[in-house]
C-alpha cells in the first residue's frame, strides 16, 4: 500500500469542501501479533491541518503477510472477500440499521490492503483472551450477532449480497491436496495425546483421524440447513472490540476482519464462538439464555426488515446437533492458538513447515499451555458424555 500526502488529504477531507493539509505521518510498528493470524496489522499516525487547527488522527492498515505459511490466504481466496465485505455489505447494514458492525473502510489498493477507522479512539478495545468471556460480554456479541445474520437475510433478498461473499471457503473448485487434509488428522492425533486419560478416548481419536477430514466436509455443506445467513465465518473474542463506560461495565461491540464470510447456517458462527471464547463455567449456567437471546433479536431483526423468515429455537438446537468434527477442529486446531500467553506470540508460520502442517511445533507450542488443557478437558468431558465422538 502507498501512502502518500496526496491520498491522506483526499480521505482526511471526505466530502468536506475545506482543504487539508498534512503536516506529517508515520506508520508504527506493527501491532503485536497474536490476534490478527493471516495479515500484518499497522497503526497509521497522521497530523494534520484544517481551517488553521490542527488535528491528529491515526488508521489501522490491514496488509496480507507474503510469509509461505500463507498461502492459504490466496488460496482460499480470503484477501479478496474482505473489501466488498465492507464496502457493500456492512455499508448496506448500515444505511438500514443505522449502526456500524465493524470499522469504517476509508481505503483500498488493487491488492487487497485494507485501511479502516482506528476504533480505539472511540474507546473500543480487545478483551483479555487467555481469560475468555463472561457471560454480559457474550450477551452483547450474541446480540450483535443476530443482528448481522438478520440483516444479511434481507441484503440477499434484494440482491445485495454477491456471489463472490457467499462462495464457501470450503468449495469444490479449490483443489484439495493431500497435505491440506493432514491438519485435521493429525489433530485428532494429537488429541488422542492429552486428553485425560479417565475419558477413555485415545483409541477413539486414533480410530475417527482418518474420517475426520471427509466428515468435516459433510458437516459444512449449506444443503444440511434450512436456515442460511451470512455468518462471519471467523468469530472469536479476537475478532471482537468492546466499549466500556465509566464504571468498567461493557455497553457495546464491533466485529472485525471478515475475510471468511460465506453463505451458511449461522450455528457455525454460534458454534465457533462458544467453543474458542466463551468461558466454560458461563457457557454451563447461561447457555440456554444466550441462544434464546440471540433467536429472540434474530427474529425481531427479521421482523424490523419485514422478512418472513423466522427460526426457532428448536431448529437452532437442531442444526447444532452431530456436528463432532467442527466441535474437533475447534477444540485441537483454533482454540488453542487463542490461548497461548502474550510474551511469546503465535502465529501460523509457527507451525507450518515448507507448507505443510507440523505437529511437532503445534504440540510444543500450543498443547503444553495448562489453562489450554483445563478447558479441553472440560469441553471434552462434555461432548464425551453426550456421545458426539461417537458420530464419526
């Protein structure tokens, strides 16, 4: 992305008539990785002049990484995605609902990078990870969740929603190599490892590893659903900021990075959420609640846009059902890279070798976390006792 006075003082005057004038700009270091996992994120610090006065204003700039480890990225065709995302679809969200779901996109160049609104200068900022979410911060995701999947109904209903947002990341056009299937079984592997040995399910994660990957193929298929929205597709705390007011309660939230929205049932986003940010003992007392609240403003969004559609909470539930191998991926794959520590950030180039998936590198580095493996063994006693495995 180039940067240039001529580009800052076109953006920074908007459709203002009155001149800018930039006096000076930087471009920080890069934001510490850790949450932002497939691009290299940057605070853009700009000084500027209008009318006599003088302002300072700062930017994210949002640049995919040209590491090997992410290729998956061209791939996948996710650095493509993210600009109609934003531009079209939550731009549209906005002009019906009259509330921003993520950051305002000011800029793009022909590859992809993104410059957007720094939200922390409106008092947003990311929560703890390696603590996860309390049950008032869930409530206000759930929330805004609904909402983004009841807007998107009615955005496809006039057409505003295009075939290049809704395409699957998982298509049948991307050619599949061997390798690409290593990931989930040698998860399931590396399962079989350290999950307590009280659950019995070595032999169990041994037996399903070679399944796995064509059962995680089968789950994601949109025609298993009679409810589609268009769902985030990566929703975590991570890709979440929060405000807070002056007592330190939570009052609002905004998503961010949209680079693996498709067309689908909207318990993957439900189910991804849960499984990598809410925490267990709040997901064990206050589920139920969270999925009412999110049916309950789910179908008054549906009302408010005048949709017809409604979904209940028994095809919620419903659809939720034998879904053991996303559960899996979430659990071996996603969470714990979400929970490693601060001092020693991870990202993909941590354990993909030559474009392969190393193993050895992901339990070293993510399987030996203990908070990792406290809530593991929590989710797995869980699914254990409801016989998930079992459906591989």
């Amino acid at each position: 992305m180039e940067i240039t006075n001529e580009l800052l003082s076109k953006i920074l005057s908007g459709d203002s008539s009155s001149k800018v004038a930039i006096l000076d700009w930087h471009i920080e270091d890069n934001i510490a990785p850790g949450n932002n996992h497939s691009s290299m994120l940057s605070r853009l610090m700009v000084e500027y002049q209008r009318k006599g006065k003088i302002f300072k204003k700062s930017f994210i700039l949002k640049i995919p990484s040209t590491h090997p480890a992410y290729n998956f990225g061209i791939k996948f065709k996710l650095y493509e995605k993210e600009y109609p995302m934003y531009t079209e679809v939550l731009e549209e969200m906005y002009k019906i609902d009259g509330e921003h779901i993520g950051p305002r996109l000011y800029y793009t160049d022909d590859k992809y990078s993104l410059m957007m609104k720094d939200l922390s200068l409106s008092g947003y900022k990311a929560a703890e990870r390696t603590k996860q979410l309390d049950f008032h911060h869930c409530c206000l995701v759930l929330k805004k969740l609904a909402r983004f999947h009841g807007l998107s109904v009615k955005l496809n209903q006039c057409s505003k929603i295009n075939s290049t947002i809704k395409r699957q990341l998982w298509t049948d056009d991307i050619k599949w190599e061997e390798r690409d299937k290593e990931c989930p079984r040698r998860c399931c592997e590396l399962l079989a490892e350290i999950v307590h040995p009280k659950f019995g399910l070595h032999e169990k994660f041994h037996q399903i590893k070679d399944d796995v990957w064509d059962t995680l193929r089968q789950e994601i298929i949109p025609d298993r659903f009679g409810f589609h929205v268009l769902i985030h597709g990566d929703l975590w705390l991570g890709n979440t900021l929060f405000k807070y007011d002056k007592y330190g309660d939570v009052t609002k939230v905004k998503f961010i990075d949209f680079q693996f929205s498709s067309w689908s049932s909207p318990v993957f986003d439900i189910l991804n959420f849960t499984l990598c940010s809410i925490r267990f003992d709040v997901f064990e007392r206050h589920f139920d609640f969270l999925m009412e609240t999110y049916i309950e403003t789910l179908n008054k969004t549906l009302k408010f846009v005048q949709c017809d559609l409604l979904y209940s909470l028994e095809e919620l539930y419903s659809d939720m059902e034998n879904l053991p191998a996303t559960v899996i991926m979430n659990l071996s794959c996603r969470l714990p890279g979400f929970l490693h520590g601060y001092e020693n950030p991870v990202t993909y180039e941590t354990f993909i070798k030559n474009g392969n998936f190393d193993s050895v590198a992901h339990h070293e580095t993510f399987f030996k976390n203990e908070l990792y493996l406290k809530i593991l063994n929590q989710w797995v006693s869980h699914y254990h006792k409801k016989g998930l495995f079992d459906l591989i």
